[in-house]
C-alpha cells in the first residue's frame, strides 16, 4: 500500500482510504531427509478496497502504476533474480560440491 500511497501523491489522486486483504496459499513437498524439500506459493489474491472521489480512470491509472512499482510484485512475477553466494568459515563455499544423498 506504500506504492499506492506513493503513486497517488505523484499523480495528485485523491484517496481517501484504502484497505487490502492478502490470502496466500503455499504447499510444500519433497524430504528432508533426502535434501529435495521444495515450498511453494500456490496463489496470491489481493483484494483493494479504495475509497475516493476521483473519477475511475485516475484510480485504475493510480492502481496500475502502484503494481507495476512494486518491487515485491515485480520479484515474484521475475523468477530467477536470485544469485546466491556464500562462505564456509571465511573460505568461498559451492552447494553443488556437495550433492544432496542418492535415494535408494
């Protein structure tokens, strides 16, 4: 909601209040024994519920402004941005020199 809050100070649209409800749903599969654990979300819904006088063109402009600026929305419409690195003990350390155990 801080993007719409944002964008709607830019664009000079008055809202008066806004309220969103958010519903996730997540499943997971996979082992943790067998290192093959994968979690993901299912669905997102988000529900906006806007109060304004301005005319609805400028709210739809608003609101289309304010999704596309959201990083969050934009990372998880984007897969694949993250690029991980790590150390073990202060030495550079490759999760692939290590690979999950063989199932049998």
């Amino acid at each position: 909601m801080t993007q719409i809050e944002r964008y709607a100070q830019m664009m000079k649209v008055n809202v008066e209040n806004v309220r969103a409800k958010i519903t996730l749903s997540v499943g997971v599969e996979g082992s943790v024994l067998a290192q093959t654990v994968q979690a993901r979300a299912e669905k997102i819904e988000v529900h906006y519920d806007v109060e304004s006088q301005d005319e609805p063109a400028k709210i739809a402009g608003l609101m289309r402004n304010a999704r596309n600026g959201c990083y969050v929305r934009q990372t998880i419409n984007n897969p694949g941005l993250f690029h991980d690195t790590m150390t073990l003990n202060g030495q550079p350390f490759n999760l692939d020199d290590y690979p999950p155990p063989s199932r049998r």
